[in-house]
C-alpha cells in the first residue's frame, strides 16, 4: 500500500515539534497536525528547560517551527485528528488512515500521539483566569519564580505533603483545605505551624481567596492539583494500553522509544506521562528514533538489520 507520509504526528507542541525534528533529519516523511492549543499556552515562560529556562511557551514552539520549515520532509498542517484507524493491507507494514476536521484525510505507516492532555483545573470561579499565572500544578516549573511568596495550597488531598515540597521555594505557606481534612493532616500540618482554613473556598481572584464565611485571605499564588485527561479519543479508539498515574488517567503505556500495545502506534509527552516541558522534548525525541528504527527495520537485509555473525 502506497502511504502519503511515513509518519502522522498528532501534536505539534513540545513532544510533537521535537519528534517532527529528528524525523525530518532522518529524512522521514513526516505530518505534523496540530491544534494550537497547548496545555501550556497560558504560562507566561517555561521553567526548568535548560537553554531556554524563561522562554515563554509561543516562542519556543515558534522556533521549532522554524527549524522544521528547513525540511522538507516535515509538513506542518493546522487542524485536528478526530480518527484513527488501521488501513487495509497484507498486514506485513502497519499503515493507518486519519480523519481530520475539515473532512480530510491522510495515510501513514506509523502513528506518533502527542497531542497531550487536558488538565482538570477546579471549577472555582475565577480559578480559571488565573491558570499558568498565579495558579499552578507544577512546582518545578513555577516555583522559582515564587520563591519566597506566600502560596496557598488549595484543597485537602495530599495537603501535608505538598506543603513539604513546596517549602523547598517558600515558608510562607497556607492550606485552603476547602473542606475537611483527615484529621491526621489536620494535626500534622497544625504541629507545623501551617495556618490551616476548611471554610469552602467560593471564589479566586488576583492576590485574593474569599471563603463561605466571608472572610478573605490575601496570596500571592495557589498551588492546585489538576490531574490530566486525554484530550480526545484517539488512543482509546486504536486500543492502546493506558494506565493512570498520580498526575492522570488514560495516559498511554510506552517503553523509552514511546512504542505503545499497538504496532505502529508511538506516544510521547504529556500523553504518555511526560509532566514538563523538558521530558516532553526528550520523549519527543526518544519516540521519533524508535519509530524510525522500525522503518528501518522493515527496509533492511539481514545484514544491515544485524544478521552478520560478523556485525
């Protein structure tokens, strides 16, 4: 069966560019399709991500673009896969047709799914306009730039252990625990001079948390936990094994090279549990040279595959 592409890239962020990279330098016929809707878009910079600790997310995905538009083996197409699915043939070369959006449709030898996940912010009014800013999940990614500012952690799961992370930036800490906690926490965090608030939290705003009772605390930043979903259907439809993870569900089982349950079928980054920009690249990476390899694989004599005793 004759493909258009060797590779279809679900994604074009962080895990989905730097896969694009090295296929398109192994002069891989690669798709990239992507939305545009990174989970990252409103953070202000990235942090952690050696070379570029600060750029913001739009610039570096930028750059990337602009690398990829040097080969002439990647194609860079805007849109959204909404299907998936095996294509006829003899069996020997998996191959799939994708669906996208706009009605068309594209075939590819190997599949790569980086198209990332949702994160499940709280429905807390006002929460929301301050996502990637004020209001975080990563403290590795955020933390440095609110060393020594007064956060809150807002919500009571696993609230001891966040405040012990988190003291690694700031001691100027307070748990919203937006309902009761298991008293053990309560003792725990009390013992440890934490102030402590089980008044359900009613709203957010910029430098403020307003509670049930009427009063008001003033923050500079909350630490929330929202754990990430599948952005769509995409894996579950072509049968790849997921698992969940303390940071999400429905999150791809890959190996180092992203290889999921499915032949043909890669994951990396964030939907296969990447968590940061800087494992998502190097998942990224990772995955494009396994893919590549079975490519490889499928092309080569037995000498060239390794059957020389001699090798």
């Amino acid at each position: 069966m004759e493909t258009d592409f060797d590779a279809l890239v679900v994604g074009g962020a962080a895990a989905g560019l730097s896969a694009a990279l090295v296929l398109g330098r192994a002069r891989v016929r690669t798709l990239v399709v992507d939305a545009g809707e990174p989970s990252n878009r409103t953070a202000p910079a990235i942090g952690g991500l050696l070379g570029q600790d600060g750029t913001s997310p739009s610039q570096l995905y930028a750059a990337g673009r602009d690398q990829l538009a040097a080969l002439p083996a990647v194609e860079l197409r805007a849109g959204v896969v909404t299907g998936i699915e095996p294509a006829a043939g003899d069996g020997a070369d998996p191959a799939f047709r994708a669906t996208l959006a706009d009605g068309g449709g594209v075939s590819a030898r190997r599949i790569l799914l980086a198209g990332g996940m949702r994160y499940g912010v709280p429905d807390t009014p006002g929460l929301a306009a301050l996502w990637g800013t004020a209001a975080f999940a990563c403290p590795y990614c955020h933390g440095w730039e609110l060393r020594d500012r007064r956060i809150g952690i807002l919500g009571a799961t696993g609230a001891a252990h966040r405040v012990a992370l988190l003291r690694s930036w700031s001691d100027d800490l307070a748990v919203l625990a937006d309902g009761e906690l298991a008293p053990e926490d309560r003792d725990a965090l009390r013992a440890a001079g934490v102030p402590v608030t089980e008044q359900p939290v009613v709203s957010v705003a910029p430098g403020i948390v307003r509670f049930a009772d009427g009063g008001e605390l003033a923050l500079d930043a909350l630490h929330v936990l929202a754990p990430m979903a599948p952005r769509d259907d995409l894996a579950a439809r072509l049968g790849v094994a997921t698992t969940e993870l303390p940071n999400g569900t429905g999150i791809a089982v890959a190996d180092k090279f992203g290889t999921t349950s499915v032949p043909g079928v890669f994951a990396a980054g964030d939907a296969a549990g990447a968590d940061n920009v800087a494992a998502a690249i190097a998942g990224g990476s990772l995955a494009a040279t396994g893919l590549h390899r079975t490519l490889v694989a499928e092309q080569a004599s037995p000498v060239a595959a390794g059957g020389h005793e001699h090798a």
